[in-house]
C-alpha cells in the first residue's frame, strides 16, 4: 500500500478509485477486497491522498442492492472517513454546498433507468437523497444519448472508463466534445477517461479490435489533449494497476515468459507515472515536479521535455 501511495504522490495523483465488491464478493478470478477499504483509507490518508469506491457489477446486483452497498459504506465507517473523496452536487444553476462521498457505478446501464430512480430521485421509494448515506454518483457512459440517461435516473455525474474508439461510442475522443455538450445540456458533470493504451488479449483472445497500441506515449497525450478541449468536470485515467487490460501506469519492467505482459521499452518502468504528472501539472496549473522526476535515461527525458512543450500549447 505504502509503495503505491508514494508512486500516486509521485504521478500527482489525488484520488485513487478502488474497484469494490461487496463484503465477501469478488470477481471470478480475485479475491475479497473489502477488508482492505480502511487500511487503504489510513495509508492514503497519511499521504495525503483520498479514495473512492468503484462499484463493480457483481451478481444480482440492482439499484436496491447499491444503496445497501451505500448504508453499509456509511457505516463502516468508509464514506466518514477523512480521506474518502467527496464532492458538492450541484443542482440546476446553483450548488448544493453538502459534500457527498463519491461512487463510480460500473455498468450502470444494466440497471433500468426507473429503477435507479428509486433510489436516486428525492422521492424515490428508496431514496438515499438528503440521508446519511447519500452520496454523488458516476455511472458508465457508453453512447451520446447516456448523458440524458445518467441525468433522468438521478446520477450527478458521467465517466467514459474505456479506452480507444472501438470498446463504445462514448469512450471515442473524437465524440467528447458532442458528448460534453450532451452532458452540459442534461445538467451531468463529465468525466472523461485517459489512457496510456489497451491489450487485453491474455484474458480475451477474441479481443483483438479493441487494441490500442501505447506507441510511446503519443496514445496518452492524444487523449488527455484531446480531453482538454471539451471542459471536464474532471479526469479519470484508465487505469493505474488493471494489468490483465494492458491499461496500467505502474513501473513495469521487462520480462520473458508465456505470460508477460508489454514493457515501457525503450523507457524506464516509471515513464507512464512521468507522463501522468505532467498531464497532471498541466491541468491544474501546477509547476514544481518531484526531485527525482528527471533523474531518467536521456531518451526519456527528452522524451518528456518534448511532450512537456507541447503541452504548453494546448
């Protein structure tokens, strides 16, 4: 835990979102992780960092069943905890000044939109609104017309999670500026997903479309570019350790056998954690960079200075 914190500070990362299954849940290769939501809120929060809870869609899960996940997060202690992330709802032309623990809902669009609503609607059957496990939630956008989806069931927010155009038609940089503009409309915050790349092919054979190859770094930087021109809510980056998705930005460093994954060659293991605190800088408007941010191959460094440049331009 310590190991990932210090590498999350490193990167500039201020939220970490932890995919959760229900206590004693997990998916069909994992293991349980919701004892683990408090020592990485106490590690985080040592750190200065928060975490979030990102709701997988584990077995018969519906929208009766996700705010008993948020009755039991309150409860745990979870949601009050210091470092757990929360934002302001905001509601119309105005905000609702109450910070609300936020939730990413994977999959959300396997739920009805009626269905949601009874529990995110103010007069819902179940409404968890105005309550004191509330919460500000994020579901999965997959098309254009999500955004008006997300907004009827009653979520604040929407996040695009895949990368590459060919997983969905929301997770396509080339449709976050309709999408923005279908999000702003329908009164939905939006927060696109970047990403350094995306190989699956060790769990999904069948997969190959969906390959977005890193091409050292220029996949990267096209997408936070290409998030920077539709106004975000906020960031998302897909992902910081899914290896099985060929998605991460955790060191990686060479390896021979049947069952490795891609490299960062001809960079050093830390490039992607580099690239993600210059795209962190940029979008906050930060300067300073971590002592041992240049300490790197040459070809690295000048690498990062190029792409540091470019930045400056966007």
């Amino acid at each position: 835990m310590h190991a990932h914190m210090r590498m999350a500070r490193f990167a500039g990362i201020g939220v970490l979102v932890l995919s959760w299954y229900p206590k004693g849940l997990a998916d069909a290769n994992g293991k349980p992780v919701d004892d683990l939501v408090l020592p990485l809120l106490n590690v985080a929060q040592s750190y200065g960092l928060k975490v979030c809870l990102h709701i997988e869609p584990y077995g018969n899960r519906t929208a009766a069943s996700v705010a008993s996940d948020l009755i039991y997060a309150h409860f745990r202690g979870y949601t009050t905890h210091p470092a757990y992330f929360r934002l302001p709802r905001r509601l119309g032309n105005g905000s609702d000044t109450t910070l609300l623990p936020v939730f990413f809902v994977y999959d959300s669009y396997r739920i009805s939109n009626l269905e949601w609503t009874s529990i995110l609607s103010t007069d819902g059957a179940m409404s968890i609104r105005k309550k004191a496990h509330d919460g500000y939630m994020i579901g999965l956008l997959m098309e254009i017309t999500s955004c008006q989806n997300l907004r009827d069931s009653g979520f604040d927010g929407g996040y695009t999670y895949f990368v590459g155009s060919s997983t969905s038609e929301a997770s396509s940089t080339s449709n976050w500026k309709k999408l923005s503009v279908s999000c702003l409309a329908a009164g939905l915050e939006f927060y696109p997903s970047i990403g350094p790349g995306y190989h699956d092919l060790s769990i999904r054979p069948w997969n190959r479309k969906t390959v977005v190859a890193r091409s050292g770094g220029d996949k990267f930087y096209e997408s936070y570019s290409a998030a920077t021109k539709v106004t975000p809510s906020g960031l998302g980056i897909t992902s910081f350790n899914e290896w099985h998705e060929g998605s991460q930005v955790e060191p990686a460093v060479p390896k021979s056998g049947p069952h490795s994954y891609m490299d960062y060659s001809p960079f050093s293991p830390e490039f992607y954690l580099r690239l993600v605190r210059l795209f962190v800088n940029h979008f906050e408007g930060f300067t300073s960079l971590p002592h041992s941010f240049w300490l790197a191959p040459d070809n690295e460094v000048n690498r990062l200075k190029k792409i540091n440049d470019t930045l400056s331009l966007l």
